[in-house]
C-alpha cells in the first residue's frame, strides 16, 4: 500500500457522480436507509479513468498492478448497501460519493467486500442531517466532521500512510510496525499476505538476489570483471531496486524495504565474505543518485 494524495473536489469525477439524476438516487436511498446505486454511474468511465489515474493503475490494498490482467472494481471504502456483523443497510447515503471511492483490483475487493470494522465498534448508521432534521448532502464528504467519531480498522490510502504502519520482510509478508492494530486489521481481513501476494513479492527479491550472484560469478569466474566493471553491473542492480520505490512501481513498500533493510533481505542470501564489499557499493550508489 502506498499514500494517495487525492483531490476530493475533483471536477471531472464529480461532474459525473453528480448529475441529474444523482439526488433522485442518494434521496430515495435514504428514504428506504438502503443503498439503490447503479453501477453504471459509480462505476462510469470517467470516474473509473479517474481513479486510474490517481492509483496509476494499481490496487489501493495489494499495490498490484490490475489491467491488462483484470478489469479493475471501483471499490466503497465504506461499504453502501450492508456492513458485515452490524446490518444489512451499509453507509446507504455514500454509494456515489467521491471521497468514499477507492480503486481495487478483484481479488481485494471480493475479499474486502463489506468488512468495515472499527476500533469501538461505534459505526455511524444513519445519515447526516441538517439543523432542520433534513438529509444533508454538503455533510458526505468523508473528509468532514460527520464520519470523524468513527475509527477505522481498515487502512485508507487517501487518509493513512501506510509507509508508517508496516513493511515487508524477507520472506515477503506485509508485516506490521510495532505490532500496529490498524495495520494488522488491514493485513488479516483483506489477506495482504495471500500466497498469491508472497510469491509475486518474494519473487522479485529473489530476482536481486540472483542478479547479485551472476555478479560474484563473474567477477571471480575465469575472465573476471574489472574493478570498473564490477561496479557498473552492480549499480544497474541497485538502480532496479531504487525504482521500485518509485510511485509507478508494483509493491512500493518492498522498495523501501529493500533499501532500509538491504542486509536482511538481499545481504544475509549472500556469501559472507562478499558482504561487506556490496553493501558499501549500495551505500554509495545511494549517495550519489
């Protein structure tokens, strides 16, 4: 998962959300307190380019990248039509709203579903109202004062960082900071760590490590590299493992963990008499670039 500084006045996604018959639909929704939302409007081009735009085409939970490989789901952080364990009405009054949209691929959003634990178990169920005891819509937003007594147990990209609350180990996994309850919810409820995950995460630690040791091969092999040479093929190394923190990149948070924890996932897979020798070499890579 990464941050995602979203614009929540967007004019191109709102303009869509909130057409002629947007009050018709979020209006009747609240007369029968059950979402009655057409996936048409939600779920329309635009908003789904938006938003594509925004995550760069990959999942909010598991930062996998989702087209061409599957069509992307416009997902409710907030569920609009049930909340598992409290009712079967959702937050009714947010199927279109902007703020309330993240994108997901399917696997996390068919797992994701309509979980929406909170810290005190104190969901908000009813809609906002005005001073006059009317439906008010300007109170939507998620960002307003409405929501705020809620605690969320789920991660959202667009208020979280998640970058503070967990990382990934050596084997892989997302593994929460400091045993961190929110994370950890996070993590377990849309099963961060699927084997499907590990294995695609794992894989490109792998990847380094193998290139790493086709390096020792050839430095120390029968027509060994130069000096010169050594270093370069090992900086093309280093910078695979420096773009992947970059925001286009699948599993960011590995990135970083690369990086911040080089020794534990890439050092300790490797001879340790070469050790010393690497690990200085990304040192200064990660000086001068």
């Amino acid at each position: 998962m990464r941050f995602i500084e979203k614009d929540f006045n967007n004019t191109n996604a709102r303009n869509q959300l909130e057409s002629l018959s947007y009050f018709c639909d979020v209006d009747n929704s609240v007369i029968a307190k059950k979402g009655n939302y057409s996936s048409s409007r939600y779920g329309h081009n635009i908003v789904r380019k938006e938003l594509e735009y925004l995550y760069l085409g990959k999942c909010c939970y598991c930062e996998t990248k989702i087209n061409p490989v599957s069509t992307a789901h416009v997902e409710h952080f907030r569920p609009k039509s049930k909340i598992t364990g409290v009712n079967k009405n959702g937050y009714y009054w947010l199927g279109y709203e902007w703020s309330n949209l993240l994108l997901a691929c399917p696997s996390c959003n068919g797992i994701k579903s309509t979980k929406f634990p909170l810290l005190r178990n104190n969901h908000i169920v009813d809609h906002p109202v005005d001073y006059n005891g009317n439906f008010d819509h300007l109170k939507l937003r998620n960002d307003q004062n409405y929501l705020n007594a809620e605690r969320p147990l789920l991660i959202n990209p667009e208020y979280w960082k998640p970058e503070g609350l967990m990382y990934i180990d050596n084997l892989g996994k997302l593994v929460p900071i400091k045993n961190n309850r929110i994370a950890k919810t996070t993590i377990d409820e849309i099963e961060l760590n699927r084997d499907a995950l590990i294995i695609a995460r794992q894989g490109k630690i792998d990847n380094i490590i193998t290139r790493i040791r086709e390096q020792l091969v050839a430095r120390h092999g029968e027509y060994p590299l130069d000096d010169d040479q050594y270093k370069y093929q090992l900086n093309l190394i280093f910078k695979i493992i420096a773009s992947r923190i970059n925001p286009n990149s699948e599993y960011t948070l590995l990135g970083r963990a690369m990086i911040e924890r080089f020794d534990e996932l890439i050092l300790e897979e490797i001879e340790p008499e070469f050790r010393d020798e690497i690990r200085n070499y990304f040192r200064e890579y990660l000086i001068n670039i």
